[in-house]
C-alpha cells in the first residue's frame, strides 16, 4: 500500500509542472480524405487517409502572407504495407483578406515545392509540388482541399487530391 502512494505521489508531483506548460504556436495538425490520382497508385491504393502537421514560421516571402513547413502521411492502413505516401513541403500562403480583431474567416490559396517518400510499389524518394485552397472556420479550426503532383516514382506517383480538416493552435 505504501509503495502505491508513493508511486501516486510521485506522478502527481510529475503532472503539477506540466499545468504551467502552454500550447504550442505556429502549429497546425490536419486529418483527412485523399484521391489518388495516377493510375498506378489507385490500382495499388483506391484511396488514402492523410494525416499532416504544418509549422509556420514567423517570416513570409510576401506581405500578407505565410512561409509554411509541412510534412504529411498518406496511407492506407497503419500496418506497414506498401501503399504510403510521405509529402514534405516549404508553403508559401497568400491570403484573399487581412486579419482583423477577432474576425478569421479567410480565404487563402497555397503553393509548395519539396520532396515525397513514395513506398506504393518500391520506396523512392521524388521531387513533388503542391497547390491548394483552405478556409479558416474561426480562431483555430480551418479546412483546405490540397492538389498534389509528383515525379514518377517506380511507376508510382504521389500525385492526389485531398479534403482536409485542421486546427491550428
């Protein structure tokens, strides 16, 4: 009995400083639905599940803009088949309003270029690029719809269009 409390004790005294902690910023996380689009991908893979975080930065290319750092995963199942997709992209985001008090609900339409891991029929790594549309919902919840094109990967491509939904802290 005593060696429970102690244990109790200790993760209490454990949890106590991780209340001060605050949230993380310039943070994003996005689940959703994903259509490939190339020929060869779909006859391995009908459809994928995305999932994706994105940082941003405190500096953009443009004014009224966003520099952005994302890294995705499309997949079919989480049991380490082929049929996975790893997008990792620098974003550059232009937005169709500005921010102003507490109104949020903007549009914006992005562009990325970087890399995808694509492991459909064999894993390579290949040059990909990225356009899409999002809108935000309020202060922290958004929504995007994601185009994104590859180089030909073993007879596979990364090339897809995705539904996103996100939130943003």
């Amino acid at each position: 009995m005593r060696k429970h409390l102690i244990l109790a004790a200790l993760g209490l005294a454990a949890l106590a400083p991780a209340q001060t902690v605050q949230t993380p910023t310039n943070l994003a996380f996005r689940i959703g639905y994903v259509y490939p689009i190339d020929a060869k991908t779909r006859d391995s893979v009908r459809n994928f599940f995305g999932i994706g975080a994105e940082y941003f930065f405190n500096h953009s290319l443009v004014r009224n803009g966003e520099l952005t750092l994302s890294a995705d995963w499309l997949g079919k199942t989480g049991s380490g088949d082929k049929g996975n997709i790893f997008p990792i992209f620098l974003n550059q985001r232009f937005y169709g309003g500005s921010r102003t008090g507490d109104e949020y609900n903007r549009s914006y339409f992005y562009v990325g270029a970087g890399i995808a891991i694509v492991d459909v029929t064999r894993t390579d790594t290949v040059l990909a690029a990225r356009v899409g549309w999002g809108m935000e919902f309020g202060e922290h919840l958004f929504g995007e719809t994601t185009l994104i094109h590859s180089d030909d990967a073993s007879g596979a491509r990364a090339t897809s269009l995705g539904f996103y939904l996100g939130y943003r802290f």
